[in-house]
C-alpha cells in the first residue's frame, strides 16, 4: 500500500515490464483494493496471509457507514498522480492501461473480509439477502464509475475491468450479481468517452459466453476457455485477449507451444497476446521476455 501512495515509486514500477520485456503497453501499478479501502473500509497486508479488512460489511448499517460515488472516488488522488507522472514518461507508441476490479469481486473482499476459496459469506447473502447485496454491488459500481472516468481524465488510453472471483457465481446467476454491474460501468464511460477501448475480464466462465452482452470492444479470455469456443462465440462481436495459462511461463518450450497453437487458433483474427490471468512472483524474467518476442515473432506472420 506504501508502494500504491507514493505516485513517483508506482510509476517506475509500471515502466518497468516496458523497458525490461518490451510489452507494447504498460498497465497502471495500483490495487484493486484501494477502492473499498479510499470508501472507509480498514485495509492491511498480513504478510503470508494477504490483504484483510477488520471491518467486513455484514448488514446495511455497515454500508451506509461507507463513502460512495465521486466523494471515494475523489480520494484516490495518488492514483491519478500517477498515472500523469506514467504519461510524462511512456512512449508515443505504447498504451497505458487503466483497470479497477469489478463490483462482484471487489464486494466478495468487502463482505469476506478477506481471500477466501468457498465465498461462502457473500455467497450466504446472495441467496439469502439478495436486496443487501445488489445494495452493495451498486455502491461499489457507482464509486467505480468515478473511479474510471477520473483515470481517464489524468491519462489513460484503455480500461481494463477485471471479474477475478466470476468462476464463484453459478452461471444462471451470474449477469444479474457481476456481469449487468460491469455493463453498466462500461455503458457509463462509452456515453462519456467513446474513443476509449474498454477490456472486459471475467475469469472462469466459459458456460456464460453464449450471453455475453454490452457495449464493449475487448473480451479477455482466461486460461480456463478454449481459445476456438471464445472465437466461436464472441469473434465476430470483440477482440479477444489472452488464454495463455501463465505457469507456461515457467518452460520456454511450452510458451513457444502455446503462443503458435493461440496464433492458429485465431487465424489473423482479432486478438491482443496476453496471459490468461496473473503473472506469478517466480517467474524468470528471461522467461517473460521469451513470451513477450514468440508474440512478436508469429504476429509477424499475418
């Protein structure tokens, strides 16, 4: 968190990838979680443990308690600090990505009050106090609206939302607790800023692609999806980005492997090379920059 408040620090953490693997765009160095944190909420870093609230959101009195819309989103004024001091320093040619966590996965750490593998705090509301939690989910969505246009406004060129915790919901549940909230932020900034490419992320959830909706210009696919049902389902409507699993990036020969059978597969279609979910803390940076030039090398031959 002392990293996220100091803009000058965050900065050269974001350029870094830029100048030691040669992406083609960085992406803003924060946490999702400064939004609940900037809304009230008391965040801390355990170490080995992870992030934790001590004040976990359980009835709507503990809601209320809560900043919401542009009074939170006012707050994360470091955010936008750095994301001028970024553009003072990035190329011409290279993007610089914005990203919030969506309203679901943001809400299963408010309500949880930490990681958690079963959900099943948020999970109990959900089917038991469905009202509490679209209260919720709408809050947090407004606060995140603000939170996007104000980083727009300093600077940046794309948007990514990301629905990390998407795989917890059931399918059949799924657009009404996460993917309508996402739609609508999304909805919000193309009414204000339609020349902005906003990236949609939920991780998990190949059974929802026949229902995938919104106005949108990039779907990212996580490494759970095949690669050709995403091209099936949704090519023809968004770019698509990502699929590859990250721990092949932990064997040069099978990122290789990977990154031709992902190339194939789309055929010179539209679609960004990227993993399918997080790079891992242990991964050789030589590793990293060998996916980075297999990407370059067969984007070459379309």
């Amino acid at each position: 968190m002392n990293l996220c408040h100091d803009p000058k620090k965050a900065c050269e953490v974001t350029l870094q990838p830029v100048d030691l693997i040669g992406v083609d765009a960085a992406i803003i160095f924060s946490d999702i979680l400064v939004i609940p944190d900037e809304m009230g909420m008391d965040l801390e870093f355990i170490e080995s443990f992870g992030p934790r609230f001590i004040n976990p959101i359980r009835t709507e009195s503990d809601l209320e308690k809560l900043l919401g819309g542009e009074d939170a989103a006012s707050k994360l004024t470091y955010v936008y600090e750095t994301i001028k001091l970024v553009k003072q320093e990035l190329a011409d040619d290279k993007a610089l990505i914005g990203f919030t966590g969506a309203p679901w996965t943001l809400a299963t750490y408010m309500i949880e009050g930490e990681g958690t593998k079963t959900y099943n705090i948020s999970k109990k509301m959900m089917y038991s106090n469905p009202a509490l939690l679209h209260k919720i989910l709408a809050k947090v969505t407004e606060v995140v609206k603000f939170y996007m246009q104000k980083q727009i406004e300093a600077g940046i060129d794309v948007v990514q939302i990301f629905d990390s915790w998407a795989a917890a919901i059931e399918p059949g549940m799924y657009d009404e607790f996460s993917w309508k909230y996402m739609v609508e932020i999304a909805e919000y900034l193309k009414e204000k800023y339609p020349h902005i490419p906003i990236i949609m992320f939920p991780k998990g959830i190949p059974a929802f692609l026949d229902k995938v909706y919104g106005n949108f210009d990039v779907f990212g696919v996580d490494w759970s999806t095949p690669m050709a049902l995403a091209k099936e389902k949704l090519g023809s409507r968004y770019v698509l980005q990502g699929n590859m699993e990250p721990c092949r990036l932990y064997s040069q020969e099978a990122t290789t492997k990977c990154v031709e059978v992902i190339q194939n597969t789309m055929q010179g279609k539209r679609h960004i090379f990227n993993l399918g979910h997080g790079i891992l803390p242990d991964v050789p940076v030589e590793n990293a920059k060998h996916f980075i030039n297999e990407c370059h090398r067969v984007s070459k031959n379309i």
